[in-house]
C-alpha cells in the first residue's frame, strides 16, 4: 500500500507540528508518511519533549527541519498548517489533495509559572490528537492508540 504524505507546518518547528507529526506517526504510521517543518525552525522546545515524553513520546533525537529541506524532493498529499503565520506564509504546492489550517494556540508564546506552561502544552497536545483522529475518521483509517 503507498503511503499517503503528510507534512505539518509551523513557524518554528518546535512544538506543535512536531508533536502532530510524532502522534501521526504512532496513530497510523502505516497510512501515512508523516513530516514536520517551519518556517523558521528553532530548537524543539524543552517542554514540547517533556510533556511528549509523559504521554509515551522520545523526541530527543528528533530536530526542527526548515520547509526548504523538502521542497521539490517531497510530494505531499496533505498539507496541514498548525497556526496562522504558516498559513500566511505556505506556499501553493501543485497536486496537493488536501490542504488544511488548524489554528492552534503556540504553547511556548504562553505566559506563566512552569507548571501552567507545561499544562499548556498538555492542552495543545490533547487538540492535536483530537484534530487527528477527526481526521483519521473522515478517512476511514483505524487508529492505533
């Protein structure tokens, strides 16, 4: 079976497009070849690892990837930007079956102690995995938890 490629986009590649592509990955790695990247990738934040780790997740070898790094040696099928500075910023990609914005919060743009950070992250986490299966559903794709 040929593996559907899926990228999502950020502006920096550090957080929630990371965790969407790990989550994917573990949901319906057989499905789908799952990709991440920014616009202007930095370091993947420390509690993005943290709270991926609580739920089962090992992002420390993984590292922020620049868009550039695929285009015109990767052809997706699904393009999901994670937040509205991607979506201004994402490029028409020809033969894109599918195009979607998910408009999530940036957990690392929150302000408060480290606990209501991490809590944060936890909750944008929790989007992620519930957009996901959404979309898993609308295709009829089994998900593995």
């Amino acid at each position: 079976m040929k593996k559907t490629k899926i990228i999502f986009l950020c502006t920096g590649n550090s957080a929630r497009s990371q965790m969407a592509e790990a989550i994917l990955r573990k949901m319906a790695g057989d499905y789908f070849e799952v990709y991440s990247a920014g616009f202007e990738p930095k370091k993947i934040h420390p509690m993005t690892i943290k709270v991926m780790e609580e739920d089962g997740y090992d992002l420390r070898s993984h590292a922020s990837k620049s868009l550039e790094h695929y285009l015109g040696k990767v052809h997706f099928g699904i393009i999901v930007t994670v937040c509205s500075n991607a979506e201004k910023l994402c490029p028409t990609f020809p033969d894109v079956s599918t195009r979607l914005f998910w408009d999530l919060e940036d957990p690392a743009a929150y302000m408060g102690s480290e606990e209501q950070k991490l809590n944060k992250f936890r909750e944008i986490q929790d989007v992620i995995k519930e957009k996901l299966k959404k979309l898993l559903m609308e295709r009829d794709i089994p998900i593995y938890e």
